[in-house]
C-alpha cells in the first residue's frame, strides 16, 4: 500500500498501471482489502480516465467500474442526487455524467448582454429591445428580459452539439433527454401574442423532431403573468446533431414602442431521464 501511495503522487497513469497489471491485478483475486484499496483509488481518478484508461487494464477493474456501486459512491462524494431520491437512476454511470455536463446550451438566455448571442428572423416594429423586467421574476436573479414590438419579432439559436461537447455516438446510443424550458409575460395594458418552436436536426440540418405548440395570446388588462413553457423530447431516435430554439411574439393593438410579449431565462439542457 506505501508503495502504491508513492506511485499515486509521483508517477503517471501509465506508471500505475504496470505496477497494476504485474502485482494488483492478481492481488485482487486473493486479497479482498487490495480491492478496496484499488476502489479507492478509481474514485479519486478523474472520472473520464476511469471509463477511457482504468476500465481496460483489466477484467476486475473493469467489474468495478462497472458496477453501479462505483458511480453510485462517485454521485455520493460529489453532492449529485436525483431529484426524486426514491426513484433511483436505472443506470448510474449515465446519471452521472449527464448530470456532471447538464448546463444551459443557450447563450445570454436572460438579456444581460442585450441581443448578443442571439441570430435575429424578424425585426417588426420598433425591433427587439432588452429591458428590466416590468414585474418581479419568480427567480430574482433574472433581472432583464428580451422584449417585442407592433410587428413581428422572432430570433433564435443554432446549438451544435458536438461543439457543446455531446459526440456523435453518445446521442445516438444514450439518447438523452433535451428539457426546452422558456419564460414569458405580457404587458397588463396591451394584448400580445407569444409564439416557440424547437428542432431537432441532422447532420444536414434537417427536422428529427419539433415542438411547435399553438401560438399563446394575451388579452388588454390582464394580471401580467410570468408563464413557463416546458417540453422535455424523449426516445427521438439516433442522428441528432443540432438544435434549433426560435421564439418570439407580436402586440396585437399595433402600438408603438415595446408594449409585446416578453421573454427571458430561456433553456435547453440535455439531462438525466429520472427528473
């Protein structure tokens, strides 16, 4: 065990493993402490090296990082739990690591760079504007929000998964769940109308799958609500590559100025099944 610490602190990952293959993997077979020494030791590796490099060294590391009891330990450590912990997760390797890399692919989702970020489809009006929310936020850190005019405005973004850090075969095997979740609110004085669509694409760019509801409207003098549309595509089937987020709206009293539909504290994540 000394000289196995000295390796940990002093030598690459190749070093350990020759010192692995001639004296840990047989050591295994025999001595049962020696196993959870090596346990231990994945544990503190980082996890991408664990799956990649420790996995092949040989078959009873492989059993290890196979087991359940090892990524379930991992999550444990690290502070990750499933939101529903009676539902524990049908395979805890893709739990962690779907959690591990889960963020908001969208960029500037909540106007703090004003349109930055953000490819503009139509400009009606007085155009796109960012603003300080009118009305307090469910979450007080969304401050600003993107916000409509008399004509037609729509924008949206192109998210390239491979760029993202989402490989080819690990959509198409994993399939794991695309949560889209958008924020939006009228004006208590104007109706307005608000509109979202959302493509899987691809590699060509073109529609796997969409999520286009009916178009939302507003009436003149309502409680100026904070609305959260939410769709979550599931079992769409191998080749996706891109996703495509378009959302916008309108007034519908033609007045000037910025008195349409807002929006903010938009997302697309890619996250685990069991939510």
């Amino acid at each position: 065990t000394d000289r196995l610490e000295v390796n940990l602190q002093d030598a690459s990952l190749p070093d350990i493993f020759t010192f692995s293959r001639s004296r840990l993997c047989s050591g295994l077979r025999s001595a049962v402490p020696l196993a959870v020494v090596v346990e231990e030791i994945l544990l503190n590796l980082p996890a991408h090296q664990v799956v990649r490099v420790c996995r092949l060294v040989c078959h009873e590391w492989k059993e290890l990082v196979d087991s359940a009891a090892h990524w379930r330990e991992r999550c444990r450590r690290e502070g990750i739990q499933p939101q529903d912990v009676s539902r524990p997760p049908d395979n805890w390797c893709q739990f962690y690591f779907l959690t591990k890399k889960r963020r908001n692919l969208l960029k500037n989702p909540r106007a703090e760079d004003k349109l930055q970020g953000w490819t503009i489809v139509q400009n009606g009006g007085h155009r796109w504007v960012a603003e300080e929310n009118r009305k307090p936020f469910p979450d007080e850190t969304v401050t600003k929000c993107f916000v409509t005019s008399y004509g037609l405005c729509m924008k949206q973004q192109l998210i390239d998964l491979k760029k993202e850090g989402y490989s080819d075969a690990f959509m198409d095997q994993l399939q794991p769940h695309i949560k889209i979740s958008d924020w939006y609110a009228p004006r208590f004085d104007c109706g307005c109308q608000y509109e979202i669509s959302v493509e899987l694409l691809d590699r060509r760019k073109n529609p796997i799958c969409t999520f286009q509801p009916q178009k939302v409207f507003f009436q003149q003098w309502n409680d100026e609500p904070w609305c959260q549309m939410i769709h979550v595509f599931k079992d769409y089937g191998p080749g996706v590559r891109f996703i495509h987020f378009t959302h916008g709206g309108v007034d519908t009293q033609f007045w000037a100025g910025w008195y349409g539909i807002r929006v903010t504290n938009s997302s697309v994540e890619i996250c685990p099944a069991k939510e």
